[in-house]
C-alpha cells in the first residue's frame, strides 16, 4: 500500500502536497492508500476535508489512529 507521511509537513503546505499524492496514485489506479497524520486532530482535519472534495472514505487504522486508509475508488 502506497503511504504518505504527513510528520514534519507545515499544515500550509499539507492539501497541496495530499492532492499531488492522491492524484499520482488515482492515475496508477490504485485502490486504497495510507496517510500518515500522527495524533493532530488539526492535521486529520485538513486530509478529511481534501479526501471529501474527491468523495473518498477513510478509516483509522486499527490500533493506530495516526494513520487514515483511504479507498480510492
């Protein structure tokens, strides 16, 4: 599963950067990715709101809610 670490990203800079992400592996027609948002409610946040302008769902990974699958598709 492709994976983006969001730790040490400026919130500024994160929707540009997950946009780039999320576009880069729709064209490779994967299915499902990690993101990678460590405990920042503000930082989950920020990838909810891009994730929903595409209409994706998340979850939080099981026993690990620093890092949100999302399906692709």
């Amino acid at each position: 599963m492709n994976s983006l670490d969001l730790h040490g990203i400026r919130h500024s800079e994160v929707k540009v950067i997950l946009d780039q992400f999320l576009w880069d592996n729709m064209q490779k027609k994967v299915k499902e990715i990690s993101v990678i948002t460590g405990h920042s409610e503000y930082m989950k946040n920020i990838v909810k709101e891009c994730i929903y302008d595409y209409n994706m769902t998340y979850q939080e990974e099981y026993l690990n809610p620093g890092k949100l699958i999302i399906k692709l598709v």
